[in-house]
C-alpha cells in the first residue's frame, strides 16, 4: 500500500539532513552513510582540467573566507562515488568534450543531478561554515523556514542519483541549454544559492538552469526562449538571458510542496498546485531599473553602464530584436 506524506512534514523514508541539521564530515553529503571517509571535490577535476584552470582559481564563500576551487570538498560515501556518481560525471564530461552537441543530448535528468549536486555541494560546505562561525545554529534555527524547505526539497530530489526517483508528470526545474556564437567561450559559471539558480558557458554551450520552480521560469520566457530557438547566441546575448532568468527567479514568490507517494522501492515526486489559496501572480512585478542593475551586473566585461542599460527607462537595453521584455509594473 502506498504511503502520502507531505515533504514538508519531513516523516518520510528519504534521508534529510535538515531534520538533524547535520552536515559533519563523517557522513556521505548525499545519502547520509558513512564517508569512508572520503571526500571529493566539488569541482571535478575534470572540469577542472577541461577548462585549462589549475584548481588555485579562487571564490568568496557567503562567511566572506577566501577558498581555491580545489579545496572545496563533500564527504562522500565510496561506494555511493564509485556506483554511482562517477558514472554521472564520466557521462557529463563525455558530453561536455563535444560541446553543444553533447550537452543537447544528455537527458533533463542527468543535467538536473549534475548541476544540483554542484549547488548542493557549495550549500553543504556554506552550512558548515556558519555552523562553525555560530552564524546558524546546531538545529537551523537561525535559517527561514522557507529555506529550509526549498534546500530539503532539492536535496531529496537529488537521491534519485542513487535510487529511483519518479516525477509524476512534471519537472521541479527549468532547464535551458543554447549553443553560443563563439566555439571557444571560455568557462565560467553563476550561482545563486538562495534562489537555486545556476548558468554555465564553455566552449560552445551556455547553460541556465533554476532548480526549484517546477517550470516556471521557462515558461515566463517562452516568447524570447521560442525566437532563439537553435540560434547561436553572442556572449552579450547569453548573459543577458542569463540575467533575465536570475531576476525572474527572485520575484517567483512561492515555495513549491510537494507530496511523496513511496511504493516498491520507488518514491514517487507529485506537486502540490503553485496557486494555492493566493490570488496573487506567481511572479512577482517586473521592474526595468531593478531588472538593469542585475543586466548591469552580468554585462561588466562590456562595460555597459546601468545608465546606458536603462537610458530608456520603459526599454531596457537589449541585444535581442525584438528585446520581448517582460511587462513591467
């Protein structure tokens, strides 16, 4: 007989380190086993190796520590590594040698695991370093609610890594994946962890990816995702679409439930409906001025002034024709 429970209620099967709020060393990120102990980084070193970087690049962690792209590590379990993750990223970076071509191919899913195990990464290791610096306590106490829940949830949808995991006729993502004008596009990347959104560029592919929407953001930009359909994109023109999906995610204003129906082994995901009781548009307005100081941000390497961005403030600079802005409010 098959169980419903609400992932908020966090009473299920599913292992959920924000029940405990336990991101130690000795456990597996991912499953909650024992490490082994093992770690691994949360860059590969392919990726790393692919893109011509030494692993010494540095990022600025949200406690504001300094940290190179190689000693940033998750505990794993090894035989949940060997079984299982490592077939993931032999297939992410077999595709990622041929480019475009090998990116379009792989399925929604894999690209889902992939990048949400990179994020999920990044947020275990920003858990234990506010942890540590008692800017969050032992029980999460000082995280939102909300938070909370959103991290549980992608956590949870990312243990269909190593068991079997059903979305029932839906996707919690939006995933877009465009070719690029320029085949040798060197690699970079963007999250933003408190949104659950991610872009990538290398080689000849950009990626934009918002983890926890259940299609939303792709919809909301179905007009301009339709005219570039197949169409290589400049370098201008992806981070601008990036920045219209990293705005867009911040004024999606619910937090997505979800029920669980777990039956022979395989937990089956099904969404609560997004409108529920509120009557209020599941994005929130649209501003030009806010939208350019985010384009701003993204445009830096061009040296594209918020100024000249919003110099017509009812049309935003744009280098897409037609721009198919949203609305503003």
């Amino acid at each position: 007989m098959a169980i419903i429970v609400n992932i908020a209620s966090m009473n299920h099967s599913l292992y959920n380190p924000f029940k405990s709020f336990d991101f130690r060393n000795d456990k597996c990120f991912l499953s909650g086993n024992p490490t082994s102990p093992l770690a691994i980084r949360v860059l590969p070193d392919w990726l790393i190796n692919m893109a011509g970087l030494t692993g010494e690049e540095q990022i600025k962690l949200l406690d504001e520590s300094i940290r190179s792209y190689k000693s940033l590590m998750v505990p794993v379990n090894a035989d949940l590594y060997a079984e299982m993750i490592l077939p993931l990223e032999q297939k992410i970076e077999s595709a990622f040698e041929l480019g475009y071509k090998g990116i379009s191919a792989l399925s929604e899913v894999d690209l889902f695991h992939w990048i949400g195990k990179m994020m999920y990464s990044f947020l275990y290791i920003e858990m234990q370093g506010a942890i540590r610096l008692k800017q969050l306590s032992g029980d999460g106490m000082n995280m939102s609610q909300g938070l909370m829940h959103k991290f549980g949830n992608l956590h949870l949808m990312l243990q269909g890594i190593f068991r079997e995991i059903a979305f029932e006729e839906f996707k919690p993502w939006s995933i877009v994946v465009v070719p690029l004008e320029n085949e040798e596009t060197g690699f970079s990347f963007r999250d933003e962890i408190n949104t659950l959104i991610f872009s990538l560029k290398f080689k000849d592919f950009g990626i934009v990816a918002c983890l926890q929407d259940n299609g939303m953001n792709k919809r909301y930009h179905q007009q301009l995702l339709e005219l570039i359909q197949d169409k290589p994109l400049t370098d201008q023109q992806f981070e601008e679409l990036a920045a219209r999906f990293f705005y867009s995610a911040y004024l999606f204003n619910r937090l997505p439930e979800y029920n669980v129906i777990e039956a022979n082994n395989v937990a089956y995901i099904d969404p609560m409906p997004l409108r529920g009781i509120q009557n209020k548009p599941i994005f929130d307005e649209w501003q030009h001025k806010t939208y350019g100081q985010v384009l701003e941000n993204f445009w830096k390497p061009y040296e594209l002034t918020l100024f000249e961005i919003i110099k017509d403030p009812r049309a935003p600079l744009s280098f897409f024709e037609p721009s198919l802005l949203p609305d503003a409010g």
